[in-house]
C-alpha cells in the first residue's frame, strides 16, 4: 500500500505514519515501536532531570541568600546546615506512594483535571501571592506538564499561557504597564524558558559565541571613563614604578576628556559594537530552530497587543515580544551562561563585566529604547550600534510571531484528546500535592473560571 501524497491542508501525524509502516511491512513497524518506546522512556527521564535541576537551582540561590547571611552575623550555621540537607535530598530518586487507594483516586482525578481544563490552573495564578507563585509554577511546568517532549501535554501547556495572556492583557490600561510588573505571567514567562526544548536551544545557539568572547579572560572592555581611567592609573604605576602623573580623582566629564582614556574608550565601542552585531546576527540566523512554543507565546503577545491598543506602533508592538524572548530568554543566559551550563569554567571579574555590557545593549534593543541617561551617559556612544541593527531585529521578532496555530501544528484534535484517557501519568511528590490542594482550598470562594475567562 503506498502513501498517499498529502495535500497542503493535511500533514500525517507521526502516530499515523508508525501505522501505516506497520501495515506494509509489520517486522519494520515493530522495529519501529520498540525505537519509539525507548525515546520516550528517554524523553521521561529527561523531564524528571530538568525538574529536579529546577528544584537544586532553586535551593542553591536560597542556600546561597543563608550563607550571605551567617557571613553577616545574621542566622547561625545550623540553620544554614539544615537548608543544606534539602539540597542534597534531591540529588536521591525516591518514590512514595499514597497507600489509601480512594484517597489516590481522589488525588489522580484532581490532578488530571488540573492538567486537562488550564483555565482552573490559570484562574489559581492570578490569584495566589507571589511568594507562592514560584512553587505553584514549578508543580505546573515540571509536573502537571513534565513531560516536555509530549505534543499533547505542550499544547495543554500553552493553552494554560493563553488563558493568562488574554486577561493579563485585558486588564492591562497603558501600554507602558503591560507586562512590566513581577506578576504571575512574568514569572511563567521566565519558568516556562527554562524546560528542556528552550535550554537546548540556548547551548545550541549561544555556546560558540560567547565561548569566543570569554575566551580571552583578561579581554577588557569596560568603557565607564571613571573606571577605565581608575584601571589606567594602576597599569601605569604597576608597569612603572612610578606615581601616574594623571590627577587622582577627576569628575566623569574630566575623565571622559583624558585624550588616554579617550582613545582606550573609543577602541572598546568599536569591540562592544561588532561583539553586539555578531550576537544578533547569530540569533537571527537561528530562526528556524527557536522552539515553536516559544515563538507561539511571541504570536499570542503580538495579537493579544494589537487587539487590546489597536493605535500602538509597530516598534511599541515589537518591544513586548522583544521583552519576552530576549530579556525573559537569552538574556539571563548572557549573564549567567555557566548556569545554563553553556560555559563550564568559572567567570573572570572582567568575563562577567563584559557580559553584563553586552546584555545592556540587548536590554535596550529589546526595548526599542536608547541607551544612556543620567546614570550611565557613557554608554550613549553604542546608540548607532542600535539603529543599525534595529531594523532587521525588529524584523526578526516579527518573524517569530509568524507559526502555525496550536491544533495545526501539533497535529491533535480536540475531541481525541478528550478521548484520550488511559496511559496517562503524572510524577507528582507529596509535598507538591499537598501544596498545591492547600492553595485550591485557599482560594475555594473564588470567582469560578467561568466568571474569570
């Protein structure tokens, strides 16, 4: 039996084409099925690591706050001991088991639930304080939806982001309020970047560039006069032996005008320049391989944006989406990449300052804002880096946005999914459940989801 051609409205899902191997050749298919289940067993895996890596990142930066503290005298060693002891927990596979079998039925019907109807899970968002949000979205994005690599459970997922978008930016009264705050979108935006198909994206996309760049430790590129002539005085008097004959302490504008420093400055814009021009070069050459739900929550933020300020400019437009994959997404591997596991050797002081000029540019190119200002009047000369690369960026964002809809790119039909009720499974631990039926009870007298959506 041959395959038939498919038309341009009509893709074979994966499932059918397994079947239709099957049929012509059931040694083949059976080949097949063992392959396929294997990547899903891998797929499992890798989605119960990236949720446990989410919970040890989460309890080093609590760690680390505590050792800031014992450092200042302010909370003793055991306490810090006994937040360590969370930690290394994790590190342990273990499995507990609800033993009363009524009360996990109970369990495994709320949860399903939960995961199957998003507008419950994006009503709770809206509703919890923020110190609650980070593990209520931690139980969302690694458990209720752990598996990162399921069609099915992404478009779950994003269904969940919709619901939120539309009445985060319903309620929105300015464009210059939209997505601003630390709020529960936000905060989804940034945990949902951190699941497996964006991570992979990043250490595809970022590794040989910044690599190059950290390459050289000692490559210096600071280009405050204050500091650059502060460095300069201790160079020459290290090289020298002698006392630097430059005035010792000079205003910004002095500094700025010291023809030495003038002309060590004006070297690094050039460097900060072409560094910034590689960077979104090789990010615009990445087009293609940005996951598709990070390019769908680009589309929903443009249409949801256009829909609500129908006179906003195409550049106000723009910096929303900008906000989210630049700023909520590669910024923070820019400034952090061993934490991203990018890079795998400790940042120099210098390495780290580099860095954090260049996620400044960034910063301000998501934004379609220029650089400079009272505070940091010295970064103004990058403003013509800017504009070049301003065009054909703002064209790139759009361009993200430009994806097919859920259904038609995941191949699912609403009423299959429905359908769909055996082999499902959530990996769920007590403390998670618990957690997260306290915050259900908490909010019982809320408005229903009817009311909210």
């Amino acid at each position: 039996m041959a395959v038939p051609a498919p038309d341009k409205q009509y893709r074979y899902s994966i499932s059918t084409l397994f079947k239709i191997v099957h049929e012509q050749d059931a040694e083949k298919g059976d080949i097949l099925q063992s392959k396929k289940n294997e990547l899903a067993e891998i797929k499992k895996e890798i989605a119960l690591c990236s949720k446990r890596n989410f919970n040890i990142e989460k309890d080093v930066s609590i760690l680390d706050q505590k050792i800031a503290l014992l450092i200042k005298n302010r909370i003793t060693l055991e306490e810090v001991m006994a937040s360590s002891g969370d930690v290394s927990s994790l590190l342990l596979h273990r499995t507990t088991v609800i033993k009363d079998k009524k009360e996990r039925e109970h369990y495994g019907q709320l949860f399903y639930l939960l995961q199957r109807e998003a507008v419950y899970i994006a009503t709770l968002a809206r509703l919890v304080n923020l110190k609650d949000i980070d593990n209520l979205l931690q139980t969302v994005m690694f458990t209720l939806y752990g598996n990162q690599y399921d069609d099915e459970e992404e478009h779950l997922l994003l269904s969940l982001f919709q619901k939120v978008l539309q009445e985060d930016i319903q309620e929105a009264t300015s464009l210059g309020t939209l997505m601003r705050a630390n709020t529960a979108l936000t905060r989804m935006m940034t945990t949902y970047t951190r699941r497996g198909p964006g991570q992979s994206y990043l250490k595809t996309t970022l590794t040989s560039i910044l690599n190059e760049l950290l390459a050289d430790d000692k490559l210096v590129l600071e280009i405050n006069p204050v500091k650059v002539y502060e460095a300069y005085i201790i160079d020459y008097e290290t090289r020298t032996g002698q006392t630097c004959p430059l005035p010792k302490k000079p205003s910004p504008e002095e500094a700025a005008a010291t023809p030495e420093i003038k002309k060590i400055v004006e070297s690094r814009i050039l460097q900060l320049d072409q560094i910034a021009k590689k960077f979104i070069n090789e990010l615009i050459k990445s087009l293609s391989t940005v996951p598709y739900g990070i390019r769908w929550i680009c589309k929903q933020i443009r249409e949801l944006v256009k829909a609500k300020f129908p006179t906003g400019t195409r550049e106000q437009v723009v910096s929303f989406i900008g906000g989210f994959y630049l700023l909520r997404f590669v910024n923070p591997a820019v400034v952090t990449p061993q934490a991203f596991m990018i890079v795998d050797t400790k940042l120099s002081a210098n390495s780290r300052r580099n860095l954090t000029l260049l996620a400044k540019i960034l910063q301000n190119l998501a934004n379609n804002t220029q650089l400079g200002g009272l505070k940091e009047g010295y970064m103004a000369p990058l403003n013509s880096c800017l504009d070049s690369l301003r065009p054909k960026f703002n064209e790139f964002l759009e361009e993200l946005t430009k994806v097919e809809d859920l259904d038609e790119h995941l191949h699912l039909d609403k009423y299959l999914r429905l359908g769909k009720t055996q082999d499902v499974s959530i990996h769920i631990a007590l403390n998670e459940m618990y957690s997260l039926h306290a915050l259900l009870v908490e909010h019982l007298d809320a408005p229903s989801p009817c009311e909210c959506f």
